[in-house]
C-alpha cells in the first residue's frame, strides 16, 4: 500500500512528489506518457513571472509570489539553470502607461518586491533594441527565466534518489474509494494508496471526475511560439511583454536561458486536448505582433515553431481543493503554474497533513548534481572526461556539441529518458539549428542499444510517435511502393 500516489510528472506532480520525499513515506508518482514532463511543462514561455499579473486575493497571486520566492533555492539545489533578468511591461501610449501604473499597484498589493516604473530614456538604456515607439514600461527585477522541462527532470530525479517510485506509461483509468483509502486502476496494475495527489495538467478534471469531486471542465487553450537560434537571444536583455489589453497579454519576446530568443504565445481557445498543431495564422500573428516590441530579429533565424496547450478553467483561478477526503487536486494549473509549482506543492502536502497523512521527517538530499556538458567543459576537462570514458569523445549533436558519453548517461539515469525528445530535453541533441536533422539517426541508434529494443521501436516523444515505418529495403524487395505509408 502506497502512503500517496501522485497522477501526473509535469511541474506540479514532480514537485509534490519531490516535497512529499522529505518524509517516510511511500510515494508512487504516476504518468500515462513515456517520459517525464510530456504534458504542458515542456512548452511554455518558461518564465518565472515577478506576480504583478493576478488578481488580488486569488490562488494564482499568493502561489506566484511565494512561488517566485522560492526558485532561486529550488534551481541551486536541482542545478537547473535560472536566471534572474528581470522582465519589462512595455507600454506604447500615454494610455498603456496608465495600464501599466494599474500594474504597479496591483503588484504591490500581491507583495511584490522590487519594482519601478521607467520612462523612454530609463527603458531605452536598459534594453537597447526596444522598438522607437515604446513610451515606458513596469520593470520587475524578481521575474527570470529557467529552463521547465530540466526543472522537472530534475525534481523527478531528486525525488526518486529520495525514495520515490515513477512508474511511466501508466495511465490512470478509474479510482475507487475504499473506507482507508483509495485502488487506483491503470491498464496494467492497481495500486492502493490512502492518498492521491490529482496533479493531471490537462486532464485533471477527469481524475476529479473519478475521485467524484464537484465537476469543472479544462478547456485547452493553445498559445503558438517561434524560437530563433542561439545568438538572436543577445537582442532582448529582459523579459519583454506588451501591455496586457482586452484582447489579451500580447506576444511577448524573451532570451531564454540557453541563449536563444522566443517569441510568442498566441491564445486560442480549442476542443481537442492533444492538439501540438502549430499554424500559418497563429504564427503570424507571433511575428507580426512580437515585432512591435524589437523589430531587429532575422525571421531567417527561426528554428522551430512549437504549441503549448493552457489548462484553462472558467473563473481562471487556479482550483486547489480537496474532491473527495484523501486527495487534493491541483487543477486549471496554466499560467503562472511553472512559477508557482514549489509553492503549490507545499500547499498540497500541507492539506494532506492537514488529511491526516503523517509527516515524520526523514534523511533527505536536497541536492541534485548534473554534469557539466561537454561542450562548457575546458580542454583539460574534456580530455579527462574522454580518458575516463571514450564515448565521451565521439560527438553525435554537432550544433549543440553533445557527446555519446553525454546521451547514454542520460538514459542510464535516474528517471532516465526513454524517447528521442526525453534525451534532447536531458542533454540537448537535436535542440541547435538543424534540429536533430543529423543527429536523430544516431540517437535512435544509442536508444535501440542502451535500452535493448528494436531500433524501428525507438520514438520521438510518445508511444505513437513512430519514427520509422519500415524498412525500404523490405517494401521494396516485397514489390511495394516505397512511400506507401
Ligand atoms: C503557452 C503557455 C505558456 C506558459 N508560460 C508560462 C510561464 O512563462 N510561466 C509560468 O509560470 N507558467 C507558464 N505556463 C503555465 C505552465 O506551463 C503550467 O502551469 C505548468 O506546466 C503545468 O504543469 P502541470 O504539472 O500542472 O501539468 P502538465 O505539465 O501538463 O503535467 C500533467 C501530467 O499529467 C499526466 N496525466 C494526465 N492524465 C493522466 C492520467 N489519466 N494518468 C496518468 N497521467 C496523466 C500528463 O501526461 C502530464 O505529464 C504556460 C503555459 C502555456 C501553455
């Protein structure tokens, strides 16, 4: 019998999982994908927002403040990179500037440190390409950036050296109560906990459906980015957002912290939940509206365009209650979820206690170390790192100079990457500018290997998610054509 079982490894589930390690207790932290963070988590605008945006007095304002509080520590002690940039509400008229002192006030009442209205030459100073027609703008000095999908790689990590169990490509199908707690049925195994943690992002009003809670439903909301190559990060210093408007908080531009520059959400009300489609329209609009803030990038140096899908519910609140007793549910988690993920899950460790479940406080490691990559390291380190293991020394991700050493590391892990995403979200192959054209070949070679299966069974992302089809070779010498799939 687990003590908790936590649905769902994006942000907020590896977080729990991770907080709820720090006592004795058994922990099963559950997700139907094959890799950790595949929901929301791994596509967002990744900033970690100062709390001047929520309304005062809501969940989102008090776990976004709090949450913003405690990142710094959190990053340290994971090694995932975050850095403190500050960000820039940017107003274009007398009229946003009057928006923007709303702001102010607003972040103020929330508890926000560190904020100050600029004018033209302040804002022209501190971010040199901003477009000539900024007026001025609210300049947060505790917003930054960080890197989601490492974060939560590295809570899952932590969390399992301490002690907690993930099972992946489990999928949560029906929860029945019993008097002392609940069997949580999957297509493979049940398991029985006395706690649940509904941490499901998108589908988190199907859990509190199973857990028989008041019902809400989540509408997906979908938000389009373009994101250019290394080195168009240099054009903006801060976070950059547009005032937000009645049609919505405007594009906004940012580094991140690997050095590229991102330019988006768009926001978009849709019906399917699995819906990663990005459009011709919707990145239009990113570009057209994003170069209102810095008109200076080259559309050349756009790499990728992705969708993130927003867990939206009606109120826009985050939903932080308890369904049924035994289990609390983390719902309508969109933004600003990455920021305040720490701070929600306290609050839902808190409220188990709260349940009754014990917490008797145990040997725990904070820490989590991740090896410096290859490419930062010097000379002398390289040649050391290749001596000690001579994969090391063969470069498969030549635009982001990652080593085989450096990928079969990352499958034999902790919580190791299963999928040819889960090993560029660990190591980077495949996230510089030709995207994994050369190198995916090779990946999908040291996966068939290191985990022991066929290489056509190696996939991108998801179960489904085939790389290949079959062998052309076989199509041909059967007489097919070879494009036939
Ligand atoms: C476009 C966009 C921009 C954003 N920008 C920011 C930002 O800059 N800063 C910020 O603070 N926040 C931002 N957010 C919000 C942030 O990304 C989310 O709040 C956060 O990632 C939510 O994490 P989560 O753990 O709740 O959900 P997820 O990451 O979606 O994790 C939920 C997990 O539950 C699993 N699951 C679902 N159903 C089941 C089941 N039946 N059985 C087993 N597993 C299941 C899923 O597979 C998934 O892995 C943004 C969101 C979007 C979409």
């Amino acid at each position: 019998m687990y003590n908790v079982v936590v649905i769902g490894a994006g942000i907020v589930g590896a977080l729990t999982a991770r907080e709820l390690s720090k006592y004795n207790l058994n922990i099963l932290l559950l997700d139907k994908e094959m890799e950790v963070s595949n929901g929301t988590t791994k596509a967002n605008s990744a900033i970690v927002h100062a709390g001047y945006d929520p309304y005062v007095g809501s969940n989102k304002a008090r776990l976004n403040v709090e949450g913003n509080r405690m990142f710094g520590k959190l990053c340290h002690d994971l090694d995932v990179p975050f850095k403190k940039v500050g960000s820039l509400v940017v107003a274009f008229s007398e009229e946003e500037m009057l928006k923007v002192k709303e702001l102010y006030e607003r972040g103020a009442a929330n508890g926000v440190p560190d904020m100050d209205i600029i004018q033209k030459e302040r804002l022209k100073e501190i971010e040199p390409n901003i477009s000539n027609d900024a007026y001025g703008a609210l300049w947060a000095k505790t917003a930054g950036i960080t890197s989601p999908y490492e974060l939560c790689i590295a809570a899952c990590e932590n969390a399992a050296c301490n002690g907690a169990h993930i099972k992946l490509n489990t999928k949560v199908l029906k929860i029945d109560k019993l008097d002392d707690g609940f069997v949580v049925k999957t297509g493979k195994e049940d398991y029985k906990t006395q706690y649940i943690v509904n941490a499901a992002g998108l589908f988190a009003d199907e859990i509190n459906k199973m857990l028989g809670g008041e019902e809400f439903n989540i509408t997906p909301r979908k938000g389009e980015y373009c994101l250019f190559d290394r080195g168009q990060g240099d054009l903006a210093k801060h976070i950059l957002f547009q005032t937000p408007t009645k049609m919505g908080k405007g594009i906004l531009v940012t580094p991140t912290v690997h050095g590229n520059l991102i330019m988006g959400p768009s926001s978009e009300n849709i019906d399917d939940k699995y819906d990663l489609s990005t459009t011709d329209e919707g990145l239009a609009k990113v570009l057209a509206q994003g170069s209102r803030t810095i008109n200076k990038f080259s559309r050349r140096d756009i790499i990728t365009s992705f969708t993130g899908l927003r867990a939206s519910v009606e109120g826009g609140d985050f939903i932080i209650n308890s369904p049924t007793y035994g289990a609390v549910n983390a719902a309508g988690i969109d933004s600003p979820g990455l920021t305040a993920a720490p701070a929600i899950a306290k609050e839902l460790v808190s409220m188990l206690n709260q349940m009754g479940l014990k917490l008797e406080e145990k040997d725990f490691n904070p820490k989590r170390h991740k090896p410096k990559s290859f490419r930062d390291m010097t000379d002398e380190e390289k040649a050391e790192a290749i001596e000690k293991n001579p994969l090391y020394g063969r470069i498969i991700c030549r635009c982001e100079t990652v080593s085989e050493g450096e990928i079969v590391d990352a499958i034999k892990g902790p919580a190791g990457a299963r999928t040819v995403d889960g090993v560029k979200r660990r190591v980077r192959a495949g996230m510089g500018r030709c995207q994994g054209g050369f190198c995916m070949p090779r990946v999908v070679e040291i996966l068939s290997r290191e985990l022991n299966i066929p290489y056509m069974d190696v996939v991108k992302d998801n179960k489904d998610g085939y790389i290949f089809t079959g062998r052309l070779k076989d199509k041909l010498s059967k007489g097919g054509e070879a494009d036939d799939k």
